[in-house]
C-alpha cells in the first residue's frame, strides 16, 4: 500500500514542540502522521480543517489534547509547523494566525 500523503516538517518548529512532551504523547503523533500519510481519507478525530487551508492534526492522551497546524503543498504535503496544548474548546486565534505566518514564511522561501 502507497502513501496518500507525505507528512514533512517545516523548519524546527514541530521538533521543538515535539520535544517538550511526554514520551507517550510524542509516539501518539508519531502514529497520527503515519495514518495521516497511509489513508486516503483522514478523520477528523486526527486531521481537521480549521480555516483559510490551515488544519490542525489532532492528538488526544488521557484527559490531554495537543495540536500541531498544518498546511498542504501542491495538495500532497502536509508540512506540520507550531504545536501546542489545547487547554480550550475552540483553537485559539492566536495559534491559527501564528500558522498563517509561518505559511507565508514557507511560501516566500519557496519560490
């Protein structure tokens, strides 16, 4: 079975918040982006779309939820870029801004 997807990080922006957690939250991601990547049509339990082409891969550890923003390329890629802890019920406007930037960034770099 091929890949639907690839998942690529951008920058150090989702290795640094990956580093931050707890063993058992980082490989639950690590599982995510695999059935990110493996399936062709992703639920939204862990891909979402929030708004403007950002989505948020979505994890869920005990009582704990933590997101990562993304974006796709060329409607193959998913770069993964800032991650937090969701504490709330709706993403928070400044995370989604904030992946809007970092998306700019991208694009600027790119061509």
């Amino acid at each position: 079975m091929g890949h639907y997807r690839t998942v690529k990080t951008y920058k150090k922006y989702t290795e640094s918040f990956l580093d931050t957690l707890p063993n058992k939250v980082r490989d639950k991601f690590i599982w995510t982006f695999q059935l990110i990547e493996d399936i062709e049509h992703v639920p939204i339990t862990y891909l979402k779309h929030i708004e403007d082409g950002i989505y948020e891969v979505r994890v869920k550890v005990g009582s704990n939820t933590y997101r990562i923003m993304s974006f796709f390329d060329e409607n193959k890629l998913v770069l993964t870029i800032n991650g937090f802890h969701k504490k709330t019920q709706k993403t928070p406007k400044s995370e989604i801004t904030r992946a809007k930037k970092i998306r700019e960034e991208y694009e600027q770099e790119k061509s």
